[in-house]
C-alpha cells in the first residue's frame, strides 16, 4: 500500500489541487520545484543548521516516569514543546522560508489558529528580514491574545478576519485571498498538512523531522527498537503526520490520531472531522469534510483553536480509509483534565492541542513492554486563560 | 432534456450580438429567497444580454466582501441547490437570455455531479462555471458529461495564465473564456491601467477560438467600455450586488443600474 503522494498529487482519492484559475500559477510553480529544491544538498544543510542551532532540534524523547507508572505501559513524550517558539510549528516555518527565498519571494502571508503557527512564521520572517502578514480570526485573536502581542513584537502583521465563522477555517479563506491579489511577490506558508497539492506533502517533509528523530533516540537511549505505538492530536494534522511519517511503512508500529470532540461527537459542536465529516472539497484539497448534506462547511468547535478546524490533511483522511492510521478523539473537558494531570505528574504544561492526545492515554491498550510514544506538539503558556479558568472551576465544587 | 444540445442560447448570442456583450452575476436567493428569477427578469428586461447566476458557498475564497455577504445572506435565506432547482422550474420560457451556473464545487460534489447537470439541463441552464474544478478531473469526468446534456463549458483565464495554458483552456471552453482582468478576487473597483490595456491587447493578438467576456473590475460605464474595447464582452458582479444590497424596488434599480453602465440598452 502506498501512503504517499502519487504524480498527481493526491493521496488515493484525497488530495490534490482544486483551486481558482488565480492561484494555478503560484501552485503550479510550487508543484514543478518543491521536491527539487528541498532536496538539494545546499538547502539540506541550511535546513539542518537552523534546526539545530536555531530551533534547537534534537528535540527529548523523554520517559514520563510517573505518567507511565499510573497508566501501566512505558510512555515516551516527543517533547516539540521545546522547540524554538514553543512548537512544532516552527520545522515548517523555517522550510518553507528558506523555499520562498530560493523562490526568490519578498512577501510572507500565513493563516493561523492558536497563533503558534502565526508565531513561526512571524520568526522566521523576523530572522530572514522579509515582510510578513498574518490572517487570524477574530475570535482566536482573542482567546490566544499572548500570540498576537508576540507576533507584533516580532514585526508581523496581524490581520484580524471578522468573514464567517472568524476563526481558522475564515484565516486561511483570507489569506487565500491575499494570494490571489498578490500572485507573484508573495509566498503563503500553510502551516498545517492541509491545502492545495503540494501543500500536505511538502509540510510533511518538512514536519518529518519528528519522526525521523523518534526512530534513531528509541533505540539508542532505551532497550526498545521500535515503538508500539504513536499518538499525537489532529486538526488538520501537521505534527501528526510528521510523527507518523516515517513509520508509515513500518505496519507494526500502531499510528493513532487524536481528534477534538469538542462538547461530543454528536453534540453538534465538534472538530472530529475523521469522525463526523464527509468526503468533501476545503481549501484546495478533497478531503473528509465537516458539512452539510447541500455541501456547506460547518462550523467546528473546540476550545482548542489549533484544532477547531471542519477538514483535515488529505494524507490523514487516506491514513484513516486505509486503516494504516487509528482516529479517536477526546473532548473539550477531557482535554483540560489530562493537561492540570500532566502537569502535576511530570511538570508539564501542554498545549490544548496536546491535551487532546494526553486525554486519549487512559484509553490506550498497551502492556508493560510495549513502548508508547507520544508527540508533545506544544507548550501551554498560550491557553493558561482557558487552564486558569477550569481550575476555578474544579476548586468550587 | 438533451434538446439543449442542438441549440444553445450561449452559441447563439455571440453569432448574433452585434456590440459588446452584457453580461451579469447575481447570486442565487439574494437579496430574498424568492427574487432570484425577479432579478433575473429585472436584468433581461433591462437589456442584459446573459446571466451568470452564483450559487452560494459557505468560504468562496476566491471572492470580495460584497459576494462573501451575498452568498452568506443566500445561505441564511435558505438557498440550496434543491431549492435552487425549484426556483429554476419557472426560468423557460419567461427568461430568454442564456444563463449559466456559477460556483464551487464543493456542494455540486454533494448534491452528485451528474444529478447535477441533469437539473440544470432540466431547468433549461445553458452552461456552467466552476472555478475551482480542475482542469485535468474536467477532462477526464466531466467533459462528456457536460455535452450529454448540453452545457458550455466556460474556462478563467488571469494575466499571469501562461500562452500555452490560454491555448489548452480555449480549446477546452465550448461557452467562453472569462477573462480575469486583474490578480484580484471578487468586488475590486480598479482603473484599466496600462498593464491592463496590454493584458487586453496580448489576449486579442491570440485570436483565440472562443468569445472573450472580461470580468473582475468593472464597476461602471468606463470600466466597461476600456476593458471590453479588445474583447466580445464584459460581466459585473458585485457592482449589481452592491445595488441589490440597499434596493426597495428591485425592477427599477436594476434598470437603472444597467442604464448607467450601457444606456442603448
């Protein structure tokens, strides 16, 4: 079975490129050089330098000694939290940016959601001095306001969307947008395994470091060769797919994908798109879709913004047809539950995002020499609102 | 159904018009559930020689604010495309012009793309617009298609479309070709600059097989009389919708505006 993209750019039926007339030519010439230029040796080395010296990769696969005691199987946590900005977000950043120079690009637009892709792109803009615009929701502007002083600070401009639904799903609308009226200066770093073909492979590629690293420290730092199984949270999917990346053809190693239930999946107010959606057209991409029977993309909800997205990566939705790939999902309260739990365990704050594939972990089917990794995409200092506020909750009963 | 295949309203305008061709894009379902064949009618009897009528999507990114509020506004009225269907029972015979959909592709993909071109050759729907099908998934599933049931194709081209790409979509197009005049979306009011004038000039010294109708941009009678000098054409969109928006009396606003753009008609 292959689980990557073909010629065509779509993973079996999902994928692809379905866009306006305007953006056939920036995709189109993303299409013909992605793969040439990402694997020349000269952008390689610069990649690997600015991971390394700049982002500070390796990350730790670091053994989360108490949590593993209390659920019963050896838990290894892929810690992206420690990344450069505090994400995973940033190993895309920084290779889409050097891509858009060799593109020869002056302009960045991205779309963000809990602001931490805002944030990378922000960066790495910062440090390649090139001008960026970021597309935010209104509403994520304010339920991750840290982000956007941090964008600021670092130059960018924070565009507030107030179209739709005003969230991640209306950003990345708006910054299609801008691409559209700004075709030849400007480059768009999406910055989730989502969008038009090249989009979900290239960020793959770029995001498989995660996984890359998972293979080589499990067997040298602990007596296992090969993890059981790896876990990490979906919205559309970017810290996932590099986690699972290069164990997809390893079928041994069990790949789950955590989605965001929100209030339940049948409460009418979920993310769960693997769970809920329907094959569908978002973005530029087929993919399962939240919609209705007419074909309107439905409001998702969660209260994590980086999650609360209707579609997902076109490569997940092939992962979950074929079976390679698991998806469960867990629930708003599950969520903040598990992250007040991994602090107290291990002195942790994870993101919400996160929190959803901690939340999963007591579900998890796994014996005692049976490896579990995983992917810590990002710290929590961004959501300690919505934390701050679940803890008062829980003190007044 | 398949009469449609014969003669087509699309094909026969272009062979007759004598000057440049009217045309205009209303969204379906604005600005009341119910007005999308009174504007329609509002806009023949005003003169408009075709009609593109948009079917509402819930993110159409390729659009302005004033087609994103239309298409909202249609969507909280209850448009669907099975309403839209209904609606069009009554488009034949009281509208005579050619009317083409225009949309995403995402709720045709829903409502099944054949099921969908048997509605509109049922209805009387002379082509379609799809600005976000591929080319290739056109070739290869829904070119045939659309002939069964006699619907013209129409292609977008834009000033960054290459020679060699103008030429496969031209050979492909069996309505028109709609010239994007400006690296815009939807609703931007810009002067025919230089830059556009030589877009024109390169898109005419083509000669392409297919009827050039140019779109984006035009606003008023000089935009559309600079941007159509080269070409068979022009199409406006939100400058009508923006009318609509604030109109009490539909049938004479619509006249008006039509009148402010070509006063012959």
């Amino acid at each position: 079975m292959n689980y990557n993209v073909d010629t065509r750019g779509f993973f079996g039926s999902f994928g692809g490129a379905y866009i306006p007339e305007m953006l056939v030519p920036n995709i189109a010439e993303l299409q013909a050089c992605y793969r040439e230029v990402i694997e020349e040796a000269a952008f390689q080395s610069e990649f690997q330098q600015l991971l390394r010296d700049y982002v500070g990769r390796p990350t730790p696969l670091y053994p989360a000694r108490r949590l593993s005691e209390k659920l019963g199987y050896p838990l290894f946590l892929k810690r992206e939290d420690l990344n450069h900005t505090g994400a995973h977000k940033i190993n895309n950043a920084v290779g889409q940016i050097l891509l858009a120079q060799r593109l020869g690009k002056r302009r960045i637009i991205a779309e963000t959601g809990a602001g931490q892709h805002g944030v990378a792109t922000a960066t790495v803009c910062a440090l390649m001095g090139i001008e960026c615009v970021v597309y935010m929701g209104e509403i994520d502007m304010h339920r991750q306001a840290p982000n956007v002083q941090r964008m600021q600070m670092l130059g960018a401009t924070v565009r507030a969307v107030t179209s739709g639904s005003r969230v991640l799903k209306d950003a990345a609308n708006e910054a299609m947008r801008d691409w559209i009226a700004n075709p030849e200066d400007t480059h768009y770093i999406i910055g989730s395994a989502v969008g038009p073909h090249p989009y979900p492979d290239m960020v793959m590629r770029f995001q498989s470091v995660i996984s890359e690293e998972i293979r080589w420290q499990l067997p040298a730092q602990t007596p296992y060769t090969l993890p059981h199984s790896i876990i990490a949270c979906v919205g559309g999917g970017s810290n996932a797919i590099g986690a699972f990346a290069r164990f997809l053809d390893t079928p041994e190693v069990a790949l789950i994908g955590v989605e965001a239930a929100g209030k339940g999946l049948d409460s009418g107010e979920t993310a769960a798109t693997i769970a809920r959606g329907r094959e569908g057209v978002l973005h530029g991409s087929r993919t399962l879709v939240m919609q209705t029977s007419d074909g309107q993309i439905t409001e998702a909800h969660s209260i994590s913004a980086g999650l609360d997205y209707p579609g997902v990566g076109p490569q997940h939705a092939h992962l979950a047809r074929t079976g390679r790939a698991r998806y469960v999902s867990a629930t708003d309260e599950q969520a903040l539950a598990a992250a007040h739990e991994l602090a107290r365990l291990e002195g942790i704050i994870p993101a919400l995002e996160t929190a959803h594939a901690l939340a999963y972990l007591a579900q998890h089917d796994a014996g005692p020499d049976e490896p579990v990794v995983l992917c810590l995409s990002g710290r929590g200092d961004k959501d300690m609102a919505a934390y701050s506020e679940h803890h008062r909750k829980e003190m007044s009963f | 159904m398949r009469s449609n295949a014969l003669c087509n309203r699309i094909g026969d305008l272009f062979e007759k018009a004598e000057g440049k061709v009217l045309s205009m894009f209303t969204t379906a379902g604005y600005p009341q559930l119910d007005d999308t064949l009174r504007v329609c009618k509002a806009l023949q009897d005003a003169g408009v020689e075709m009609i593109e009528l948009g079917f509402p999507f819930s993110d159409p990114l390729a659009d302005g604010p004033t087609i994103q509020r239309s298409n909202e506004r249609a969507l909280q009225n209850g448009m669907s495309l099975s309403v839209l269907f209904e609606q069009l029972q009554g488009l034949r015979p009281a509208i005579r012009v050619p009317v083409l959909l225009m949309g995403y592709l995402n709720p045709v993909l829903q409502y099944g793309p054949e099921r969908f071109c048997a509605s509109c050759a049922e209805v009387g729907i002379d082509g379609l617009i799809l600005p976000d099908l591929p080319i290739d998934e056109y070739c290869e599933r829904y070119q045939s298609m659309f002939a069964d049931y006699g619907l013209r194709s129409v292609f977008l081209i834009t000033p960054q479309t290459p020679p060699e790409r103008i030429r496969r979509l031209d050979g492909l197009a069996t309505g028109f070709l709609y010239v994007v005049s400006v690296a815009s979306v939807t609703g931007s009011k810009l002067a025919v600059d230089d830059s556009r004038k030589q877009y024109f000039q390169r898109i005419h010294e083509m000669k392409l097989s297919s009827p050039t109708m140019v779109g984006f941009g035009i606003h008023d009678r000089l935009s559309f009389e600079d941007s159509t000098a080269l070409l068979r054409g022009g199409i406006l969109g939100s400058a009508l919708l923006q009318a609509l928006e604030k109109s009490n009396d539909i049938e004479s606003d619509v006249r008006a505006f039509v009148h402010a753009i070509r006063s012959d008609s």
